[in-house]
C-alpha cells in the first residue's frame, strides 16, 4: 500500500489527539506503515485448505457457525 502524505498529516492529528504526542513527518510514515503491515497480515482471509485443515483438527466450525446464526 502506498502512503500518501494526507494520509500520514491525518494519521499525526489522530496521533496528536489520542496520545498528545507531535509526530515529526518521518517518525509519523513508520509507525503508519508498521500499522498498516500489521492489519494486512492480521486480516489475511484463509484459503479453503487452511478451513478444511482446521475443520479436520478442530471440528467443523462451519456447521457450528451456521447453527448457532440460525439459533439467534
């Protein structure tokens, strides 16, 4: 993902806002990428190998998900 820089002016006043902390440009873009990385790798979706590899060991969560929406 490319960061623009309004994207890293915003990401400073939400910084600035939250903690009270300035962040200088430079400092402001690496924690923004390092954030970014890490939502990327943390919302990977699975491939349907991984689920089945997962239903194998764990039972079938897909059934289970389905009956418990369906209980609501």
């Amino acid at each position: 993902m490319e960061l623009t820089d309004t994207d890293i002016a915003k990401f400073q006043r939400i910084f600035r806002k939250l903690y009270g902390i300035e962040l200088d440009r430079d400092n402001a873009y690496r924690l923004l990428a390092r954030m970014v990385r890490q939502v990327e790798l943390v919302y990977q979706p699975i491939t349907q190998e991984q689920l089945d590899r997962y239903n194998d060991e764990n039972g079938n969560v897909q059934n289970e998900q389905s009956r418990a929406a369906s209980d609501c």
